[in-house]
C-alpha cells in the first residue's frame, strides 16, 4: 500500500506563487506516474500535471501552461508542483496521485491507483 501525503498549500495573492509536495511511501515509487489534480468547490477534480516515472515527459492542463512545473526526486520519493503567477481560479484542493507500474505520463484520473489527502489553495484577488 502506498500513502501519499501533501504539503505546501495555503493562501496566496494573485501573482503569487506556491510550491506544493507529495510524498510517497514505499519502495516502488519510481516505477509510478505521478500526478496532479485539484477540485473547486462544486466542480469536479480535473488534470493539472502529469509526469512520467523517469521525470523525462510531463504534460500540463492547458489552463496552468507556462505557469505550473511538475518535477519528481526518486531518490527522496517526492513529487512537486511548482506554481506561479497564480489566479484567482486557481483556489482549488489539488491532490497528488500516483498511477502503479505506468512509466508514461497519465492524465485521466481512473488510470491512478492511490491519491493523498489534499491541500487547500487559495488565491485572493
């Protein structure tokens, strides 16, 4: 069983930037897709970034394009979310997810297998 636990969210003024992390539990991590998604109150979890289990291909929703970087250390077993000049459409929970024995990068969400919990993100106008 792998657990995944973020961390980094908090409230934020338009512009501003964020950096969120997930870490994994277990020893397979590096075999895992990694990824991001959030959920806004009465809308449904959406893809935000996803990265392959090298770190070689990542792929980006097209709303956080040029704003947002995912990354991985496999070594430490931690996934990022590197979040700038961030919107007020951006508040958001956004989990982290893990996608077992995927190497390519997975942007549905029926492809992942464990989520964490969530962190909140705010972002004020």
């Amino acid at each position: 069983q792998v657990q995944l636990v973020e961390s980094g969210g908090g409230l934020v003024q338009a512009g501003g930037s964020l950096r969120l992390s997930c870490v994994a539990s277990g020893r397979a991590f590096s075999t895992y897709a990694m990824g991001w998604f959030r959920q806004a109150l009465g809308n449904e979890r959406e893809f935000v970034a996803g990265i392959s289990w090298s770190g070689s291909s990542t792929n980006y929703a097209d709303s956080v394009k040029g704003r947002f970087t995912i990354s991985r250390d496999n070594a430490k077993n931690l996934v990022y979310l590197q979040m700038n000049a961030l919107k007020p459409e951006d508040t958001a929970v956004y989990y982290c997810a893990g996608a077992r024995s995927v190497f390519s990068v997975a942007v549905s969400p029926n492809t992942y297998n464990y989520w964490g919990q969530g962190t909140q993100v705010s972002v004020s106008a």
